[in-house]
C-alpha cells in the first residue's frame, strides 16, 4: 500500500510517499523557518499563507522522487490537529481534494501520534506496551502507549514545552531561531556542570515538568553576569541543556518503573538533541530498559510520520469523511 503522507500543522510544509506504513521512498520538507526568524517565533498568517504556496510543489516533488504518480497512491494521511487553525486546514483541505478527485480513502492524524509513529520508519521498531515521550516545540508529554491507537496521557509540562524553552533561551543569547540545533551545537563543546541551573521535578510518582523556571534562571544568569560569549556561552548552553536532558530523562525513566514498561520512545524535535539522546540511552542501559529514538530527520516535523500513523490507523479501520475539520487543540 502506498500512503501519501502530509504536514502543515506548524512551519514546515511537509509531504513524504510511505509504502505499508514502513518504507520511505520519499520525504520532502519546505521549511518556512527563514520566514518567521525576523520574528523570533512562528506568526499563524504567514504559515497559512506560505502552506498554500508550498503544499502542491512539495508534493509533486514528493512524488516524482518516489517514482509513483498520484494514481498509485493508495491512501492520504494528514495532519488534522493539533497546531495551528489556518495551517493545519490547508493540509487538511488538500488531503480531502485529492482523495475526493481520485477516490481513495484518507485519515485526519493526530500529529502527536506522527510522532509517536516515526519509530515505524526505523528498522526494528518496537512493538507495544511501550512508553512514549513527546517532546517538541509545541509539547512535552507523556504516554502510556498499552497498544497503537490507545494513548494515556500520563504526564506533560506544567508550563513550556522543552523545545519552547530551547528557543525562547536562544532568543535570550541571541542565537537563531529556532534554538534547538544551534544550542545543542555550541553546547557539545564546553562543559555541561559549569553552571548549575535548577531542576524543577514534581514529585515521586509525578510524571510533569517544568521549564519556565529554568528559562528564568538562565535570564537571572544574564542579568547577572551580561550577555556571554565564545566559550563561556558555550558552557551556558552545555548547563542549560544538562538541566534539559537530566529531568526528561529521569522522569521517563521513573514511570517506567512504575509502569514496568520495558519499552522507552523518545520521539518529537527535541528527540534531535544529542544530549538528550545520549543520556536517555545511557539511563536506560544501567536500568536495562531498550530506548528507541527516531534518527534526527524523523524527529522534527516532516511527512513520512505521518503517512506511518495514517497506515497503521487505516489497519486498524480508521476511515475519515470528506466533512473532516482541522482541530487546532486535539488531544492525544
Ligand atoms: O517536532 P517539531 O519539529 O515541531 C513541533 O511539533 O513543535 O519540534 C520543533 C522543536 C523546536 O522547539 C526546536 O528548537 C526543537 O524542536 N529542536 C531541538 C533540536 N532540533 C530541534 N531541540 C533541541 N536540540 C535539537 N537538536
Ligand atoms: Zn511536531
């Protein structure tokens, strides 16, 4: 089966061809991020505006490098919500035109289970019960994942996403937005214990985070000793992404236990971060827990995950009608 998958809930326009849910033939990402950086933040009309232009060219190229044309798609997956209104109805309303013109069947995505999904796109993926981290700019939470389909939400941020954070403290030293990959960069130069920034962790048996006390503490930091460059603002993003790493990782791990889940996702832009990778699969080794992550390009937005989460809803007898509306707040 050949799934077409698409993406617009945010800045990426993404369109990617999947066959059986599993095997990338092609994935193409347009990113705006050139368009909001001025901004320092995503702004909703220009997303709508540059998905409209996008969405059809990323498409075809989608296509063409996968060799199929659109006749030979089997079934549309796009993202119907969470994200933004007006991007996310420009995916949606593509999706529908095509399969209503060709007649095949499509799905409304959540875009959290995408990201769950993109573990698909790896060989050897885990099956279920397993326990999965979200972590993006939009979300960082947590689910009990006791089967495809079945998500429990057992613990999320209190105030910003981690990836939130990462950008909002890259606005803070000045770095481009967004400011995961240029802080894990600087970051993996200098020294992650330089300056101790605080770690906000709820209590045992909590699974929650929070991080907006860490973005202020790094701005105290600032404050304090000035703007930091060269290698001292290399250990500031070695400290604060320390500080990142550390209570994701513990947290996850801690309701492993508790769940006695033997199977670790990590998953969503953030999952990009080398620290994060490295610690997560270190805790997990010493507790004898299996840790799956994405590669890197399957972490951030695109549409292969999609097309992966549109392919097993389908098998799962997951059908949407044509009357399907975009979700900006859909929970997982
Ligand atoms: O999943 P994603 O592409 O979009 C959302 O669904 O939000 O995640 C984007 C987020 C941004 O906040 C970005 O700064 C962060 O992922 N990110 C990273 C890295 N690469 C992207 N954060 C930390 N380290 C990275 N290497
Ligand atoms: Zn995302």
């Amino acid at each position: 089966m050949l799934i077409l998958g698409l993406e617009t809930s945010c800045d990426e326009t993404a369109a990617a061809v999947v066959e059986d849910g599993r095997r990338v033939l092609s994935d193409v990402v347009s990113t705006q991020v050139e368009v909001h950086r001025r901004w320092g933040g995503v702004v909703p009309e220009l997303a709508s505006r540059n998905h409209v232009m996008q969405v059809l060219p990323v498409i075809d190229e989608a296509l063409r490098l996968a060799e199929k044309p659109l006749d030979q798609i089997d079934l549309i997956s796009v993202t119907s919500g969470p994200g933004l209104l007006g991007a996310l109805l420009v995916g949606v309303q593509v999706a529908k035109s095509i399969a209503f013109c060709r007649g095949v069947p499509f799905v409304g995505v959540n875009h959290l289970e995408g990201h769950l999904m993109a573990i698909r796109l790896e060989e050897n993926p885990p099956d279920p019960p397993l326990l999965g981290l979200v972590v993006s700019g939009g979300h960082t939470s947590l689910y009990d994942v006791p089967r495809f389909g079945e998500y429990r939400l057992i613990g999320s941020t209190r105030d910003d996403a981690a990836g939130e954070a990462y950008d909002k403290v890259a606005k803070l030293l000045g770095l481009p937005y967004p400011g995961g990959a240029p802080i894990d960069e600087l970051a993996q130069r200098r020294n992650p214990r330089a300056i101790r920034f605080p770690r906000a962790l709820s209590a045992p048996g909590v699974f929650d985070w929070s991080f907006s006390g860490l973005k202020t503490a790094v701005a105290n930091h600032v404050r304090r000793v000035g703007a930091p460059r060269g290698d001292e603002l290399a250990d500031l993003c070695a400290s604060f992404q320390e500080a990142v790493a550390d209570t994701l990782t513990k947290k996850l791990i801690a309701a492993a236990r508790k769940l006695k889940r033997q199977r670790l996702l990590i998953c969503g832009g953030v999952a990009a971060n080398s620290r994060l990778r490295a610690l997560g699969r270190q805790r997990a080794e010493e507790r004898e827990l299996s840790l799956y992550v994405p590669m890197p390009k399957h972490c951030t937005d695109n549409g292969a995950m999609i097309a992966a989460a549109g392919f097993e809803a389908y098998q799962r007898g997951v059908r949407s009608d044509l009357d399907l509306n975009a979700n900006a707040a859909w929970r997982l």
